[in-house]
C-alpha cells in the first residue's frame, strides 16, 4: 500500500455510539488520549433508555447506526455502551467489514488479569440479563466469581442531575448492602453514567474498590488500533449525531463532555 493510501485510510473517522450521553464518558477519555483522530458520535436519544429493551429491539438500534457509518467509510466503531455491548455484538459483529469494539468485551480481558477472586458488577437490567461480564471475564479466568448487580434508576440520577440527594444516596447505600453481601475485590461500575456516582458511592465504600471500564477501553482501543491511527499533527474533527433532542442532548452531555455545536438530527428508524 502506497504511503498516501495508509495516510488515507488512518485519516478514516472512528464512529462512536450510545442510547444517549452517557457514552460521552468513554468519548472524553478517547479524545483526550487520541486529539489527532477524526471522529463521530450518535447518540439514540429516540430509544434512550436501552436498558429496558428487548434483545431484538437492541440488536436493530445497533445494526441501524452501523450501516448509517457505513456512509463515512469509518475505520471502526466503537460500542460506548454496555447494554448495546452486552446484546447486540455477538450478532452484528460478522455483518461489517470494519472493527468493532465493544465496550464489556474489550474490557474483560484485562480485567481477568487481575489477581482477584471476586468480581462485582453493577448494570442495567438487561445488561445483567446478559450476564454478558460473568460470560467474557470468566472466558479468560474462569476461576473468578462474578456478581451482577441490576441498578436501574442510576442512569436517571446522573441525567437527573441528583447526584448527593437523599434519594441518590438512598439507592446507592440499598445495591451496596446487597453487593457486599459478596463480598467482592473490585466492583465494575457496568455503565457508562454510573462513574458519575462515585462521590456518593465512596461515601459508604472505598473508592479503590470500584473499577471504571472507560479508561481501559480506551486504552485497549488505542494499543489495538495501533499503525492504523492517524498520523496527522492536526486535531481531528468531530461530528455529533442524535435520533431525538439535539437541545437536551446538549445539556444533559455537559458533565461528560462539552458539545460545541448542536448535534445533526438522523431518523434511521
């Protein structure tokens, strides 16, 4: 391949996607790590949230955003959200010919790595109807235990903006006392908004027990993607994309990331 062939084909965007702004968690770190890469991110604000929806509803949502990159001629996509991860990547993965990363699968690989003998794991409904960490981490060790945790009003607390109320610090408190009834090594925080709990959840357990998957997601993609990153000097673009509530996505996004400019509205329904 010719040298502007390869600069061509590293300049390629890395499409992201979420249900909704919680996924801007993994694309802040992905940038800070990786200003040079051009790249795109959906958020499925018409579906949020995800973690109530049926396995072919989440499959569909997923296998739709694909082929809407498919029209960038992205270099890879990346799953920033564990219930999509969770559901639908084992299906659509042969289905395009470009790579995939998928935020639980990624991950748990070098979480198994870790000399634990416990594992817990906090989620979405469907994430933990998956069991898709116990499956993945246990692939590679399956001599740790996995305890997943379903916590579904937490997405609502942190779009919410409730963090440190009485009724955050309620929910926390009742899935730790169940969680630590397994007493675990390390909790996974299985959802990209609920790192956004941490100052409420270290107020009843210690912060170096919980584990945020997006810095080693990031990690993983950058080491994986490797010579195929791209070479420029220059900051690389970024283009925002939303199925409903441009205005809200917006707002709601500020704790992960700033969005300058108000995201393109795409029906791919």
């Amino acid at each position: 391949m010719s040298t502007s062939s390869q600069n061509n084909m590293n300049s390629k965007p890395i499409g992201f996607f979420d249900s909704g702004v919680g996924g801007l968690s993994v694309y802040s770190k992905f940038r800070k790590a990786l200003p040079n890469e051009n790249t795109l991110y959906f958020g499925d604000l018409a579906h949020l949230p995800y973690g109530n929806k049926s396995f072919d509803e989440l499959v569909g949502y997923a296998r739709n955003i694909l082929n809407f990159y498919k029209n960038f001629e992205v270099k890879a996509v990346v799953i920033a959200c564990n219930t999509s991860s969770a559901q639908a990547y084992d299906i659509i993965k042969k289905e395009f010919d470009f790579k995939i990363y998928p935020i639980i699968q990624s991950c748990a690989k070098v979480i198994s790595e870790i000399k634990l003998s416990k594992i817990g794991v906090f989620a979405t409904s469907a994430t933990v109807k998956s069991l898709a960490y116990t499956k993945e981490i246990q692939k590679f060790n399956p001599q740790i235990l996995v305890n997943e945790i379903a916590c579904p009003d937490w997405v609502e607390l942190v779009e919410g903006g409730l963090l440190g109320t009485k009724i955050a610090l309620n929910s926390v408190k009742k899935h730790l006392d169940e969680m630590t009834q397994f007493n675990p090594d390390k909790i996974i925080l299985g959802c990209t908004h609920y790192p956004y709990l941490l100052n409420d959840l270290t107020k009843f357990y210690p912060k170096d027990k919980f584990i945020d998957p997006s810095g080693i997601f990031v990690d993983f993609i950058k080491s994986d993607l490797g010579l195929k990153l791209n070479q420029n000097d220059t900051i690389g673009y970024e283009k925002f994309f939303v199925s409903a509530d441009a205005e809200k996505f917006v707002n709601n996004g500020k704790i992960f990331y700033e969005v300058k400019t108000l995201p393109e509205m795409v029906n791919l329904d």
